[in-house]
C-alpha cells in the first residue's frame, strides 16, 4: 500500500493549523514554566535576604547587650 495514496485525505491546511495550535500550546507552557521558576527564585531570594537582615540585626543587638554587660 503506498503512504502518499492517503495523503489526498488529509486537509494540509487544517493539520498546519492544528500543529501551529499545538506547538503554541507546548511553547506557551514552557514560557510559563520559565516565568513561575523565574518568579519562584526571586521570591526566595528576596526572602533569602530578609532572613539575614533579620540574623545581622539580631546578631548586632545581642553584641550590642554583650558590650553593655561588660
């Protein structure tokens, strides 16, 4: 049976159409993917430098009561 006798059947244009759809689909999910991750780091980074402004102040306070005791 030859491959190309079936070809007849398919509308090219609609199948073009389809897989521009799905392509879209796959990069619109990895560009959101990227945006999450990206979105993600930042959080934690910005989170990353609240806790050592927290432990920094914290640390000067205790060695600030430390040199008052002395």
């Amino acid at each position: 049976m030859n491959l190309f006798q079936n070809f007849e059947d398919v509308d090219l244009v609609s199948l073009d159409a389809l897989l521009c759809s799905l392509l879209l689909l796959v990069g619109s999910g990895s560009v959101l993917w990227q945006l999450l991750l990206g979105t993600w780091l930042l959080l934690c980074r910005s989170l990353l430098g609240l806790l050592r402004r927290f432990l920094l102040s914290w640390l000067l306070l205790c060695l600030r009561r430390h040199s008052y005791e002395l």
